[in-house]
C-alpha cells in the first residue's frame, strides 16, 4: 500500500502543470479520492451503545468522537468510522442495536455498554459473530470461567472491590462499626450485582457489618418518588447506625435522595453520608441547589492526572464539543467516564493498525495493550483492566468541595499521589466538616437522648442478689441495685457523652435474655450474664467486670484421727531420704573412727550395733561414745544441725495436726458422682444444667435444679437432696463467704468467660464500656465495689475450711539442701581420710605394728594392704589373726572397764542415752 500511495502521488504532481484552471475542481475530486485510497480505502467501522440521554452517555458520545477524529488525523495506515446507537437503558433494546449494527455496518467491534445486565447479552453476541466486545461496566464480583464463557469480552473498567476496601477503610478510620447501604435497583435486572455481598465481606475484615440494606426501585419506575423515598428513609431514621453509604444510583435519584434526607434532618450534626465514584464522578455537574443539600458528604472520586498535555488537549475539544451538542448542561468540562470511552476507542484503534482483520487476532491485541492513557495505566489481565485505580476522598462544602486525600489498594491513605507515606484519618485526610457544620468526627451510631432513652434489660431473678436486686420502693417504684448494677453505672460516668437510659426488669431466662438484644427489644443487658461462645454468635460482650469458672461445693465433715498420724508430718519422700542419710552419717562415723577408737572395734555384729545406737543417740543429743578423729567430729556438727532441724520441724507439724480441728470431704471427686449416679444442684435457669450434661457427662436425672437463694443450697445439703453442687466462682465466693465452716470446693474449676454487659453486633458501646470497665479495674474502683458487695458477709472474714486432704506434710524440697551439705560434709570428710592413708601408706609410716612391704606393685594387693593398714595396718595372714586376737582381747578389756565404770559416778555428757 506504501508503494501505490507513492505511485498516486507521483501521478497528480505530473498531471497538474498542463491543467487549465477550469480542470481545478477536477483536480481536487481526484486528488482527494487517491488520497483517501492512499490511506487504506474504505474505513473500519466501530459501533457503541450507551445511554445517551443520561450525563454519561453525553460524556462517551463527545469523548469517543473526538477520539475517532484524533485517531484519523494521526494514523496513516487505517481509517475509522463510529456508529453509535442509544439503548436508553434497555437490555433488550442494546441487543437488537448490537445486532443491527453487525449486520449492516459490519462493525469489527462494539465499545459501550454501561450496565453489566446489556454487557452479559451483547457478549454472547459478540462470541457467536465473533466480534470483541468492549465493556465500560464490570460485575462486583468475576463470575466464574469468564475467559471461557465470553472470550471476546474485553471489560475496560475496574472491578468495585478496590473501591469496597476504600469504603472498609474509610469505616475502620474513623471505628464505626455499623453502616447502612442505599442501592438503586436497575431497570431491569433489578437486586443487587453483587456489590453488597462484596462490601459485606470486605467489611467484616475491618469487624464491621452492614445493619441495613436499602434497596429502593428504579426513579423512572416511580409515579412519586419523594413519597417513596421519605418513607424509607423515615425507616433508616429509626436504625442504630448513621453511616449511610450510597453504592449506586443516578444522577436524579441521588438529588432526589439528599433533597429528602436535608429536609428530614438527617444531614445534621451526627450523620454520615458517604458517596462512591458513581455519584462523586459526576458532582462537577450538580448545580448548586444539589451541592447545597449535599453539605458534608465524604465523596469517593476517582482520580486522573489533570496535568499532562494530552489532557488539556483532549479537555478543550470536548468542552467546545460538549458545549455545542448540549447547551443546556452546566458543566462541559470532562469527567472520568469520559476518559474511559476516549481510552477505549483508542484501545480498538491500536489494535487495529496491527490486525485489521478483526475476530480473534482483534481481541488479542486489545488484551495486550500496554500504554498510558488519558484514565491511566491501560493494561489487561485476565479480560479486565487491571486494578490501578487511585482514589481522591473529597469533601463537600460551600458551593463545591474540597480535597482531602488520596487512597489506593498499595499506600492506603496519602496526602498525594507522589508520596509513600502511608496513614490514616486525620493524619492524613485532614479535618472533615461533617454534615451540620460540625468538626467533631461522629460517632456514627444514634445516641439515646432523654425523649428517647437507651432500653436495658435487667434479670429479675438472679441467682444471688448481691449481684441484681430488682425491688420496690413505698411508691411502687422498680429500683435495681446490686454490684452488676453498680459497676454499669460507674462505667456509664466514664463514657465521653451523656448516655441516657432506664432499666427494665426481665422475668425469663438469661437465654432468654440476651436474645431480646438480638430481637432488637432491649439495646443492652445488665447483670450477672456469663459470657459464653453460643451467645456470642448473636451478641456482643463486654469486657468481663467479674472473672468466672465452674466449681464443685461440697459439704464438710470432721476427719478421723488415724493410727498413722505420727508418721503426716513428713512426706513418704522426706522419710525414704531421712532414713538414706541416717544410716549413711553412721557408716562414715563407724568409717573414720573404726581405726583408733576402740569404741567402734570388735566383732562385726557388736560394730554395727554400736554404729545404729551412736547415730540414734545423736537424735536426741545422747550419744556416750568419744570421738577420736577431727574428721568425725566435723561430720557430726553438722549432722546435729541437720537433727536439729528435722526435729523441730516434725515437733511442731505433728503438733499442728493434733491440735487444730481436721475437717473432710464428703465427696472427693466428680468421678465418684458420676459413677454411682449422685445427685448434685445447679442453678434451675442456668447454662451450668446443660454444661453438666454435655460436658461432664454427668446424668439427666442426677441434676436436680435449685432456686436462686442460697440457703436453698443449704437446704437442698442439710436434707440430703443434693451431695454436691456446681455454681460459678462468683457465687461460690459468696455462699462460702456465709457459710464458710461447713462446706469447700474441690478441684478442678472449669473456666468461663466471666460476667459482661451484652450489646448488639457491632454496636460502638462494646468498645467505649470495655474501656470504661479496664479503667476501673486499673484504678481500683472495681475492687472497692466488690469489697462493698461482701461488706456484709463479715462472720467468716479470716477464717476457713481446714481440709484434711491437703498436702499439709512437710516435703523434700524444704529441706533438700540440708540434706546435700551434710551428705556432701560426709563425703568430703571420707574422702580427705582415704588421701591421708594413701599418702602414709607410700612414705612407709608406719608405726610398731604398721610395717608395710614397699615391694607391693598389684593393684588388688596395693588395695588389700590399704584395707588392712585402715583395718590395723596389718601385712600378712598371720599378722592378721594376731592383730584380731589383739583387738579382741583389748575391746574384752575396755568392756570390762567400762563395766566397772558402771558403779562409779559419771559426768552429765557421758551418761547414756
């Protein structure tokens, strides 16, 4: 084609010089046809289907014109020609265009399509004439296999969940935790695409939750829609919340909604309106009556650069184009959705020049477009255009808005779009001047005022009164007291604004109870509410104001005084190891004395004898025996303290037991209950009958239920009704704080949540209260409430039970190091003894009858001569039995003296024991 372009403009510079002036028009007509020829012949046509009559429409119409023509003005390769059709918002009527428009024109693609209901239809018209279709709308959520069922669907649009998660941080920002969504139905389609299932979730990872959804039908469907709309919104009046998120909606629809909610007081101080890019991108075309009801409003827009060349290029033609074509509209300046349709011919157009063919191999080209464009970074994945998007939070106030700051899926909230810093809120987006001129970030929930209070529910019957007490005054008038009553009310003083309320008595269950939150009859409860993994599946708790857990009562009865008592005091381990070191001080006595003392010589049953009776003359300070050698005189000292100590200790344990009264249980353990099927109490309107049964496992018909006072629990006991009884910790501090000397608690206690105040799902005054309640329990408020609460159960102050089963025997590990520095003392000793033999034993000392032969080089032999010479320094066999008859007949002599010793007076320390 180059080269015939060549050739044609060759031929026209030859032909004009011999042409009369009459043959110019001639001339012209041909030039323009070879040129027009030059550049590809016949153009490409390209079809679109909006809606025209709505601002959108007008905005693709103009921006994809003056794309064509810059598109022709540029390219010398192909031509383009545009077809646009209106589908008025039509599905059905968008088909039928579609079809023409393929059948007529014989379009190579379709660009348009702003409702996801028309893009659905014209694609699978678009799969069967294979022919790409270029969607402006995309679903909320990516219907499954989408390449497969519509592969020549190409979306030009972000998908809503980078803008759900803007809305989920703009909602934790500012830690509101309920909001309401309005939503106007399509035409046709009607419900919701998926954009509130898509929030939801996106919500619930910020812990927060849609309370409402209000889904309101299509304005041009209603015959008088400022009644239709202020009756629903008379019904969001009455609602917790006052976050209000408008998804979707129109232009009109969005006038007449904040015209209504202005005149309704729901843009005064306290409410929040947010608006997302299908209101906010078209806010520069509201007129100021619109604006003037919008005062407030946090808009999310979103954002392009307005900066570039391009852009102010393209911005001049379309306000002179938008101004001719519609003179009655406000604002001609461009907004997104402008840019959109502009980037997306141009999308076609450059996939064009590189296949002209159409089909497939047009599809691929679109798909892999990789260029900046006038919204931004043109890029597919996977059909859609790839999440860029970069969100501006803007501010409505006075006659236009202001611009706070900037959001994206990477940075979150920046201050502008060059910078890193990431943030929140304030810190970030600035101050907000929020609906009724107020500065002060709204606390997003309707506050009870003194017209309308907050409605708490009270138990009537809790199993303890020191906890609620619900009474009657001489005038008939319910008051509530108690520690759950008292605690909610220091906690209320705490909270930064005025909370209003009146408590109201409830006679059912405590099920029963905190399901009425959740039924929306009470907005809180108050009192002993144990906080449990099922409730909270509907409900919210508080921070725990008491702890809680479930344990046995059991009465008491006196111990019996047992035959072995002497032997409590210590365990069957400080016995074992008592007796260990007895004997084992006693052999190293016997060992280091048995060489010079005559005392610790003779035959070996009289040695040992003596050995027993020496150290068990040292437990009571009585041994007569004389010590020779230094080394036993050291071990002994300390042996003597070591008796010391154990003695003194066992005297004063086994005095404790004799003396102070011992008291038992009747039952030891839940196994005991279970197996031999014994009755036990519970509270008749508690969790405890249900946590018995599935838990414990204990049977239906070994419960019996009790009423709520505690002496029914005394009664139930004294009768013999009930064996044992399960209460929570709580009440048990109570009962036993009464009835502190007939009954304990055995082990184990089950854990619970402990008791909490119950709020709705999602409900603001969970956190504040929480707050509150960590607050008292920092400041000591909490504890001096429950010392009020047990103030008039002083009887049993500093007194107990005395149960015989506890562990009251005195255990190793008090005296173990007693028993290792002795035992280590002995040792010692023992072994310094044995190096100062064999340091005698090498340099030959011997005494008269101590020769040893130096010729000795064996080990056993060295060994034998060392037992010998420790024995009596004895050489050879025959030596031995002279020495041993020696031995003899001087421990037959001492005993003789000793004997004679017996007639004559003896000092104190020598007497025997």
């Amino acid at each position: 084609m180059h080269s015939q372009r060549t050739k044609t403009h060759h031929f026209v510079l030859c032909f004009l010089p011999s042409r009369s002036s009459k043959s110019l028009p001639i001339f012209f007509f041909i030039f323009s046809c070879l040129l027009f020829f030059s550049h590809g012949g016949t153009a490409e046509n390209i079809g679109a289907i909006i809606d025209t009559e709505t601002r959108i429409g007008k905005e693709q119409k103009i921006a994809m014109e003056i794309a064509i023509q810059d598109f022709n003005n540029t390219s010398n390769i192909s031509k383009l020609s545009l077809h646009i059709r209106d589908s008025s918002g039509d599905p059905l009527r968008a088909v039928s265009a579609a079809e023409d428009l393929i059948s007529e024109l014989k379009i190579k693609a379709i660009v348009g399509i702003t409702a996801w209901q028309e893009a659905i239809l014209i694609a699978n018209v678009g799969n069967r004439e294979q022919i790409p279709v270029i969607s402006f709308s995309a679903p909320a959520i990516s219907p499954p296999m989408m390449l497969e069922r519509w592969p020549f669907l190409v979306l030009m649009s972000n998908n809503y969940s980078a803008e759900m998660s803007c809305i989920a941080s703009l909602v934790r920002s500012y830690g509101w935790r309920k909001i309401i969504t309005i939503y106007e139905e399509n035409s046709y389609s009607g419900g919701d695409d998926g954009t509130i299932t898509l929030l939801s979730e996106t919500l619930k990872n910020v812990e927060s939750e849609i309370e409402y959804h209000s889904t309101l039908p299509p304005l041009s469907s209603l015959s008088d829609p400022k009644t239709i709309i202020r009756e629903e919104l008379t019904k969001l009046k009455k609602k917790q919340s006052r976050v209000f998120v408008v998804l979707k909606s129109s232009s009109p629809f969005s006038e007449f909604l904040f015209e209504e909610a202005k005149q309704m007081g729901m843009m005064e101080k306290g409410y929040v309106w947010i608006t997302t890019e299908s209101i906010t991108n078209l806010i520069d075309s509201f007129n100021s009556s619109v604006i003037s009801t919008m005062q407030g409003v946090l808009g999310i827009k979103t954002h392009f650069s307005e900066t570039s060349s391009s852009f102010k290029d393209f911005s001049i033609k379309f306000q002179k184009n938008f101004r001719s074509e519609y003179p009655g509209e406000k604002n001609p300046e461009p907004g997104m959705f402008a840019l959109v349709a502009y980037d997306a011919i141009w999308a076609v157009a450059r996939a064009m020049e590189k296949n002209s063919k159409g089909g497939k191999g047009l599809v691929e080209g679109i798909l892999t477009s990789d260029w900046k464009g006038l919204s931004g970074k043109i890029r597919f994945v996977d059909g859609e255009l790839a999440n860029n998007a970069i969100f501006q939070i803007i501010n409505v106030v006075g006659k236009s808005y202001k611009e706070l700051g900037f959001w994206s899926p990477v940075s979150g909230f920046v201050k502008n779009t060059t910078e890193n810093e990431r943030g929140e809120k304030e810190e970030i987006l600035g101050p907000v001047f929020w609906p009724g001129d107020s500065t002060s970030v709204p606390l997003g929930w309707a506050i009870p005022t003194d017209e309308k209070q907050m409605r708490i529910g009270v138990p009537n019957k809790s199993q303890f009164n020191l906890f609620v007490k619900v009474d009657y005054d001489e005038k008939n008038v319910t008051k509530f007291s108690g520690f759950s009553i008292k605690v909610f009310e220091e906690a209320v003083k705490l909270l930064p604004y005025n909370l209003p309320y009146v408590f109201e008595q409830f006679g059912g269950s405590y099920d029963d109870l905190v399901n009425e939150v959740y039924l929306e009859h009470f907005e809180a409860v108050v009192g002993d509410v144990t906080i449990l993994a099922a409730r909270s599946e509907y409900v919210e708790f508080t921070q725990p104001y008491a702890e809680s857990g479930l344990a046995m009562l059991v009465p008491v009865k006196e111990a019996s005084q047992k035959a072995w008592l002497f032997v409590k005091p210590f365990t069957k381990e400080m016995w074992a190891v008592t007796g260990v070191i007895f004997v084992y001080t006693g052999l190293v006595v016997w060992f280091l004395e048995h060489r010079r003392n005559p005392d610790f010589r003779g035959p070996w049953g009289t040695q040992l004898s003596t050995m027993l009776w020496f150290i068990f003359c040292t437990l009571f300070f009585a041994h007569r025996e004389r010590l020779r050698s230094n080394f036993t005189r050291v071990v002994i000292v300390m042996w003597l303290f070591v008796v010391l100590v154990l003695t003194s200790s066992y005297t004063a344990s086994l005095t404790s037991m004799l003396t102070v009264q011992r008291l038992e249980p009747k039952v030891n353990d839940i196994e005991f209950l279970r197996r031999n099927h014994l009755p036990v109490g519970c509270d008749n309107d508690s969790f405890v009958e249900k946590y018995l049964t599935e838990v414990l496992h204990f049977d239906q018909s070994s419960i019996v239920r009790l009423n709520y006072l505690e002496e029914d629990y005394s009664d139930a006991f004294n009768s013999g009704r009930i064996v044992a009884a399960f209460l929570e910790i709580p009440y048990l501090r109570i009962f036993l704080s009464k009835y502190c000397k007939g009954y304990t608690t055995l082990e184990p206690s089950y854990s619970l949540g402990g008791f909490g105040f119950v709020f709705p799902k999602g409900s603001p005054l969970t956190s504040d209260m929480s707050k509150a309640i960590l607050t008292l329990s920092e400041n000591g408020r909490l504890r001096e409430l429950e010392d009020q609460m047990m103030s008039g159960y002083t009887k049993c102050s500093g007194s107990g039970t005395n149960l015989s089963d506890k562990n009251e025997s005195l255990t190793l590990e008090s005296f173990w190091l007693l028993f290792v520095l002795t035992g280590g003392i002995s040792t010692l000793a023992v072994l310094i003894f044995l190096a100062n033999l064999l340091r005698k034993l090498r340099q030959g000392r011997v005494g008269e009858e101590e020769y040893i032969s130096p010729g000795t080089k064996r080990l056993w032999r060295r060994a034998v001569t060392l037992v010998k010479y420790w024995n009596k320094g004895q050489l050879s066999d025959s030596a031995s039995r002279s020495s041993s008859s020696t031995d003899t007949k001087r421990w037959s002599s001492t005993r003789m003296r000793q004997v004679s010793l017996k007639n004559t007076p003896q000092h104190p320390e020598d007497s025997p024991c």
